[in-house]
C-alpha cells in the first residue's frame, strides 16, 4: 500500500559508518507501485561523499518481514568545465555493486481450526471410545482423497474433536467427515450421513488469515453441527429373569418300614395289654386270679 514502508539516507564516513544516534538526512515513503525518491542532494564542491540508505524496520507492521540490507551510497563529485558533475555507485555490505532495491515478505499469521462433533447413542449407555470417524480431504465435488486426515473416536459425553488444522495460505478447501465402522456391534445401528466441510481462508489485511465455515449433510441440507445418531436394537430388548435361588430340600421323615426300627413298639404294646388282661382278671377276696 502507498506510504506502507519508511526509507531513510544517511552521511556516513569513508568506511560507511554512521555518527552514534545520526539522525536521517531524509526520510521517504514508497508510492503504490514501490519507488522511493529522496529529496535532492546539493553539492558545492568537488570531492567524494558516502550514504547509508537502509529500511525503517520500527513500524514492526503485522506479518512483514523486514529486509534489513544497508546500501552503501557513493557519490563522487568533479568539475567538468567549470560544471560540478556527480556520479553515483551503489554497492551492498561486501562491497559489490548492486541495485537499489528492498524486498520484503509478508507472511500472516496461521489460521487455526479445529472441527468440532458430537454422537448420539439411542438404547444404550455411551462409553469413551467406542466409535471412530474420520476427516478426508476433497475435491470441491466433495469427493474424498484415497487416504484420511485424521481419525478419532468419541469422548464419554459423546463429543469428538479432530486435531488443529493450520492454513498458511489463503483459499478455499473442502473435506468430508463419516463414520467409520472399525468393530461392527451386534444389534448397532450406525448413522451413515456424510458431512461436507467447506473452509474458506481469507486475509484480514492486518497480517492474520481467517477462517470462516460452512458445513452440510451430503444429500441433505446446510447444517450448523455436526451429530451422528446411532440406535442400539437388539432383538428381545426384554431382560432375562434372574434366575431362582436354589430351595433347601424338604428333611425325610424317618422310614417306618423298617422291622428292626418297630420292634420296641410291638413289645411294649404287648407288655401293656397282658398288664391290663391281669388287673381285670384278678379276684381281690381269693387274692387269685379267676
């Protein structure tokens, strides 16, 4: 831009030194398409005259980097017929003659983005880590390139992030986002939309890029996130019941068919009915049985 960069000319001595704190005999600015002049020097008398002539690096503007080359300036002044003539040579620090010129670099600032995602999961709890997706560059048909960006897998809370993208030059650049079935789960059903991504990097002026984004389902509608749903489905969604604790068995009662276990009994029933055949049988007068 006209009067971006700042050029200063100072007198310097024979070994092109300048005096501690010399201040510039003239302090220029360029024009739009570059050129710089300085004001006109005088010279009265004959004799050799040497100029420092470097770049104002003080503006220290964003994303510039400042050509620092000191030129040496020597002007040689003769009289020619009575006409004071001056001839100039530009040399660099080594002493080799060159042109006049400065060149800079502007370089601004990265732009930096990081895509953000989330995961649904409908039937079931979500644990970290359990789905993958990855970002593909693309063409601007969205058609993917052969090999991925970057991969990752979910957080617990379902979002996902994929690394830090750095744009150094302005453009437009197009990707996809999917989901990628690494270890198929039974009963899963997973979310098979694609995103489409589109970056565009433009340049503030100030020495930063930016970025601004836009994204859409593949197929579908302008969308502003990113979310892939899936449905955990099994077919009896009823649990099992737990199963019955084991029940005691019931205590066998004592087998009674057993003739040595009912022995005793049938001795002293028999012991007890000739007892009482007795007591009825006895007469108390006689003191006899009848």
């Amino acid at each position: 831009r006209e009067g971006e960069f700042t050029f200063q000319l100072y007198a310097a001595n024979s070994e092109f030194a300048t005096e501690q704190d010399a201040q510039p005999l003239s302090t220029v600015v360029n024009t739009v398409e570059g050129g710089f002049s300085f004001e006109p020097l005088t010279y009265e008398q004959i004799g050799t005259y040497y100029y420092i002539i470097r770049e104002d690096a003080s503006a220290e503007l964003p994303g510039i980097t400042y050509d620092d080359t000191a030129y040496r300036l020597t002007v040689t002044v003769t009289d020619e017929e009575g006409v004071l003539t001056a001839q100039t040579a530009i040399t660099n620090a080594d002493g080799q003659d060159a042109e006049l010129t400065f060149r800079n670099i502007y370089r601004p600032v990265a732009a930096l983005l990081q895509l953000g995602c989330k995961k649904v999961l409908q039937g079931a709890q979500l644990p970290s880590g359990q789905f993958h997706f990855t970002l593909f560059a693309a063409d601007e048909g969205f058609n993917a390139h052969e090999q991925p960006l970057q991969t990752t897998t979910n957080a617990a809370d379902g979002s996902f992030r994929f690394e830090q993208l750095v744009y150094e030059q302005t453009g437009t650049y197009y990707y996809i986002i999917r989901e990628e079935i690494v270890d198929p789960i039974e009963d899963m059903i997973y979310d098979d939309t694609i995103y489409a991504v589109t970056v565009t990097v433009t340049d503030d002026g100030n020495g930063a890029l930016l970025t601004q984004t836009a994204m859409a389902r593949i197929g579908g509608g302008a969308t502003d996130e990113i979310v892939f749903e899936n449905v955990y489905m099994p077919d009896d969604p009823t649990p099992p019941d737990p199963p019955k604790p084991d029940e005691p068995e019931d205590p066998q009662p004592p087998k009674t068919d057993n003739p040595q276990t009912l022995a005793p009994y049938f001795i002293m029933i028999g012991l007890s009915l000739l007892l009482l055949f007795m007591l009825m049988s006895w007469d108390k007068d006689n003191r006899r049985y009848k």
